[in-house]
C-alpha cells in the first residue's frame, strides 16, 4: 500500500535547519552539520564521483534512500524551493538545476498561483495554493501505487503530521546541538509514534517511525 | 576513569519533562508518557513486585542503570528536590521517603543555605549554593574513583553540558511529541557528542553519546 513519508536528518536538540536561512546558507547557520555524516558515506562519494570510502551502514542508508523505487512524487515548502529569492520570481525553477534530482511530480506549497514547471529528467514542479491537504491528495493521485515523499522543509513537515497525513518519518539522529534553527516536529500534534527500524553508527542514529492518528 | 554522567528520556522534540509541573505532575503534564518504555520492563515489574513480564533490551537497560555499581555521588538541581513546594520548607526531606534510591551523597543545587539531610540507606542531601561547577567538583570529591550521576532536572542537564562538565550522555528517546515543556539541551553549548552505543527496542531508543569540549 502506497504511504506518505518523510526522511529527514535532525540535532539531537531537534533542528533540521539552522538559524538565519539564506541563499548562501540554505538550510541556516551550522546547518550543514547535520548532514555531515551523509558526506562521509561511500554512496555519497560514488554519487559525486568523489574517491571512494568504506562502505558503512550510513552508506547504505544513503544508497536506499536516494535510490527509493517506491517514491512517486513529492511535496515541498516554498521555502524549500525559494528560499531567500524573496518577492515571487517567474524565473526561478528552483536550486537543482535543470535536471534536479526529483525525477517525478513535486508539488510545491505556495500562495502564488503559477502554471507547471516542466524539467529535464522527468521533474515537474506543481504550484499548490490551496494547502498541506489538497498538496498531499494531488501527490497521492500523481503517484498512483507508489509513495509520496514530503521533502521539507521543517514547517511542511510539521504541517503534514499535524493534519494526520504522514505516515512514516524517519529520523536521521545527528549527535549535533544546533541551539537554534527550525523544528520541524514543533507544533505537529499527537501522533502515535513506533519505532520500526533502527540503524546505528558512530555518526548518525537512524530511527524510522510509523505514524498513526488515533481517532477523535 | 570516573566521569560525570548523566541519562535522561526525552521525547523525539526534545522534551525531558511536560508543561506545568506541580506537586501532582511532577514531570508536568504528559511527562510520564516518557516513562511507559520503563514501566513495561521486567526489571520495573520486579523492582515494584508486580507479576512478571518478558525479558527484553529494555530490561536490561533499566537493570543497568537502577543496579550501577559505578556511581558514587550525584548532582540534581532544587526542582527535582522540592519542585511545587513553593518557599524553602527545612522539613522538606525530597519525594522519596525515608529511604531513598540514592544510597549516596546527593548535592542540591539551590539559593539556599541549608544543613546536610542524612537519610536511611546510605543518602545524604547536601545543599550547595555556589553553581553547578562546585556541585560537580563536590560530587567528584565525594565519589572518589565512582561516577557522579547529574539525576536532572533538563535545566541542571543543560547547565552541565554548557559548563563542559558532562562526559557521558545517555538518551532514551522515547516516540513521544510532548509540544512544550523542559528541554535538558537547551542552552547547552555545543559540545562535541559521539554515539558511542544503542540499543533499540519497538518502544524506545537508547543512544549513549560520548561528550567532549573543544579547547577554545
């Protein structure tokens, strides 16, 4: 059965994003800290064409998730894909490039409404006005039988478990004290969490959750 | 080596503790939810003479901790010792009767001066009034070549860590949003943090980082 789901990577203080987001900073100050211990993976330096490292269990973390035959298409906060461009710019399709690394459907939370943006590889950005539900319902539809990834940022995945939509997060626990940036599991509501998987290494802590919502 | 160590279950937003603690919510509000993974454990059952339930990861972790022969003092700050008692109550002898689960000396963060309280069983309250950096140095000395345990509460976690004093951090990361309440990594600094083991169970995750402070 096709699921929402979401793999994020978090401080241990429970930041997936550091303060003062930029365009030279995207994803805050100290930021990047949280992803370290993806850089250091041999999957990472394969996809980078990078000398080659040990394989390691975060490698191979690396390799299922960037590599997900299941995802059939995304959602995305606008700061995720503008942020920083300020006012609404009819130019800008994005940070990957003209081939970005989506290769499917992402529907892209906005106010502005704006028509499809076609990319190479297979990536069509959506611009959704009307809300978290209505992003997730055209992503399922887009998706048929297969999953919908939330990409971020920190708010939309807050936004998706607060409305009941997610239904698996799985958290990439770095050994990082970020002190201040974005939540993203501050004001999610209540779900019922279980832990479903874990993998450890001496960098990073992977926990996958499934997510369910008692009924009210 | 003895360290200065300290373990905690938090919630995966990084609560150690709920909103609104009280006489009749020590934990505040919603805290004991962190706590379920423990009270389900054979170790627990035994501990408080209920019908026996399976062994399991958690188990042993709970034995871990409830029987460490390693710790000989702990620090806690004056919330853990009296939080709801409102103005200094000299008869105020902390939570846990006559007997409690120290079975050695125990050093009180507070602003007030106060006598030792010897209790049974080995415990002993004492009261310090110059900051966490003299509780921990005390402890030290009291413990000799044992650990000393920082008991909680987050603020006098968060106050270790920033003081560069906590070597050892033991989390269980319970799959719990509490939304609001204690945070014991707030204001912490920043640390260099190492996982150095994890145990997972369907319940809990219990992830022991190793601290260190880089020479500024």
């Amino acid at each position: 059965m096709s699921i929402v789901k979401c793999d994020q990577s978090i401080s241990i203080d429970g930041f997936s994003a550091g303060p003062d987001q930029s365009e030279e900073n995207p994803i805050g100050v100290g930021g990047m800290r949280l992803h370290e211990w993806m850089f250091a993976t041999a999957a990472w330096a394969r996809m980078q064409s990078l000398p080659p490292v040990p394989e390691t269990p975060d490698s191979a973390v690396v390799d299922e998730l960037a590599n997900d035959p299941d995802v059939g298409a995304y959602v995305m906060g606008r700061n995720m894909f503008d942020k920083g461009r300020g006012e609404w710019d009819e130019s800008w399709k994005g940070w990957w490039g003209p081939d970005p690394p989506y290769h499917a459907p992402v529907f892209v939370l906005t106010h502005y409404p704006r028509e499809p943006v076609p990319m190479e590889g297979g990536t069509t950005f959506h611009f959704v006005t009307d809300g978290i539900e209505s992003a997730v319902r055209q992503a399922r539809e887009a998706a048929g039988a297969k999953d919908v990834q939330v990409a971020g940022g920190a708010h939309t995945i807050a936004q998706a478990i607060n409305a009941g939509l997610l239904d698996q997060l799985y958290l990439h626990i770095a050994p990082v004290l970020l002190g201040s940036g974005e939540r993203p599991l501050e004001k999610a509501g209540n779900p019922k969490l279980t832990p479903v998987s874990v993998i450890a290494s001496p960098t990073v802590t992977h926990v996958k959750y499934r997510l369910e919502y008692p009924k009210t």
